[in-house]
C-alpha cells in the first residue's frame, strides 16, 4: 500500500481515483464496506482505490482538553488498511487551520489535488470541513461541477442497530469480546511496542513483552487468552492489562504484559498487535510474589486448554 502524506501528492496518479473517505476510527465492518465499495469500484475503471484519513484524528485537535479516546492508533489503522488492501493510503495532517477550512474550498483543494478523482466513497454521517458544516448532501452537490459521483454505503447493522465507532468504544470498555468481533470483524486488538518492563514475569518463570500503548480505549483489567501478530506470525498467549497491584500498583496508566507460549527470542523494539480472545478473570492483589506465581501458572493452563477447545 502507497502511503502519501499531502492531497497534492496524489497528482502523480493518472488512473481513474476512486477514495474512501472518513476518520476511519477502529476499522470497524461499515469502514472495510466503504474501502472494499471502493476497491470493487475501481476494478471496474480500471483505476486505484485509496483511503483518505487523517493524523492526528480530530477530536485531539478540536477538543485537545477532552480528546476522545480512540479505538486505533495511527500505525494500527495503517496496518488494518494494509490487510485489506487498497492500492494506497492519503494520511492528511489534521491542524486547526485544516479544520478551518471551508467544506466547498476543501473539495476545490481535493479535486484539484487530484484530477482524475473519479468516485468518493463516505459513510452516511461523514462531516468534513469548517464547523463540520460539510455532509453528504453537500458533496453531492458539488460533485457534478467537478464531475466526481459520490457514493454513500447505506449503514451495516450488528444487533439490529448501525455499527459506529462509538458503539464499539462502549462495549471495550464493557468487555464484551463477542460484540466487539461482531462489529469489527476480528477480535479486538490493541498494538504496540515492546519495551523494557521490571522483568517481574521472568522472575516468577513466565518471562513477559512489556507492550507501551498508545492511548487507545482499553479493555477492563484482567488476564485474557490472546493471540498476538509479530511480523506476520502468530503466537498465542495469555496477557494481563491493569496497574499490578501486587507488585505495588503504582502505574498511572494501565500496562500490557503478554506471556507468548512459544516465544523465546528478544523481543525488545518489535511491534506487537494483541488479539483478546477470552478474559480469565479480573485483575486481584496477591499476598505475595508465590500466591501469584501459582495463579499465573493456573491462568496459563487454562489459556491453553481454552486455545485447544477453540481452534
């Protein structure tokens, strides 16, 4: 997948354009309609599908006081775009003077920035432009004078209801993995880097990667059964998210910690996405470093007699 940084950049491309556009916030089963309308679309001109999303995401411009908590990081939604496979990817810096700019002079920008866009693909409720005054009736009727077509997927539904990213930010919050898969497709997942932790896990003969996150919404604490892609392989699990209250519970932030059964080379720098397939049970304090090595022992045990029963 091409990945251009400008909308200017996309001049270089002399084949019919056909772009889904929107902020793309977890990668959910209405955002891969809107990608794969796209790349069935321009299979039929003849031309190339791309995504066009933003960086940062909005809301950490326009509200930096209160910015919503996001589903996928940038490099994350860059790697499920990838997986889904559009010809290339548009990340257009997202400024306050961006979000200033009106809706009618962003689409001159856009067309002009790419003559041979053909198709813009958005989802029902997309805003774009200055006060999020731009909406889908808007580009409608710009498109004509441009001579684009606009194409707006009518919503897909999990439980009778619009799948949005909201809905699904609820339910990580709540815990609920089978919601969470029913609307994204794919187990949850968050991704990050490895870094060097306390190298308690080691201690105790369940060496861990410490993985830093982003801040994307998180589960509730606990151990959970995972899966987890390192370079295109996968490895299966058992990882714990919270603030380790038995090793002093002093982490502002929650930590992931991910104990790979066949894992046993250097992890440090490598980038991880962890899969949570079935939480084990919630986070608890632990009287003492041998109370907890036992449960851990138990927690891996029935993670892998879960993974056995699930394959």
């Amino acid at each position: 997948m091409i990945l251009l940084n400008t909308l200017e950049a996309l001049s270089s491309r002399s084949v019919p354009l056909v772009v889904a556009a929107g902020a793309f916030d977890g990668v959910h089963r209405g955002h891969q309609l809107l990608i794969k309308e796209a790349m069935q679309t321009a299979l039929l001109l003849k031309g190339e599908a791309w995504v066009l999303t933003f960086d940062p995401h909005p809301s950490k411009v326009l509200h930096p006081d209160n910015p919503r908590r996001l589903l996928t990081s940038t490099p994350h939604k860059l790697r499920l775009f990838e997986q889904i496979g559009p010809d290339g990817c548009v990340l257009v810096p997202f400024t306050r003077e961006f979000s200033s700019v009106e809706p009618e002079d962003f689409v001159e920008r856009f067309c002009r920035a790419a003559p041979t866009l053909s198709v813009v693909i958005v989802g029902t409720n997309w805003t774009f432009g200055r006060r999020a005054r731009g909406n889908t009736p808007l580009l409608r009727e710009l498109a004509p004078r441009y001579g684009f077509e606009v194409k707006v997927p009518e919503p897909v539904l999990s439980g009778g209801a619009p799948i949005s990213s909201t809905r699904i930010r609820h339910a990580v919050e709540q815990g609920r993995l089978d919601d969470l898969e029913a609307m994204l497709g794919r187990a949850f997942s968050l991704m990050g880097t490895v870094t060097q932790g306390r190298q308690l896990g080691r201690e105790l003969g369940f060496p861990t990667a410490n993985i830093r996150l982003q801040d994307e919404v998180r589960p509730p604490s606990g151990v959970y059964v995972i899966r987890a892609d390192i370079d295109g392989t996968r490895h299966e699990g058992a990882a714990y998210l919270g603030k380790r209250p038995t090793a002093g519970g002093q982490d502002v932030e929650h930590i992931l910690e991910a104990h790979l059964f066949d894992m046993n080379r250097d992890l440090y720098d490598t980038v991880i996405e962890v899969f949570f397939l079935e939480k084990l049970r919630p986070d608890q304090r632990f009287p003492n470093h041998k109370a907890l090595r036992a449960q851990i022992a138990r927690d891996v045990e029935q993670a892998k007699n879960w993974l056995e029963k699930n394959r």
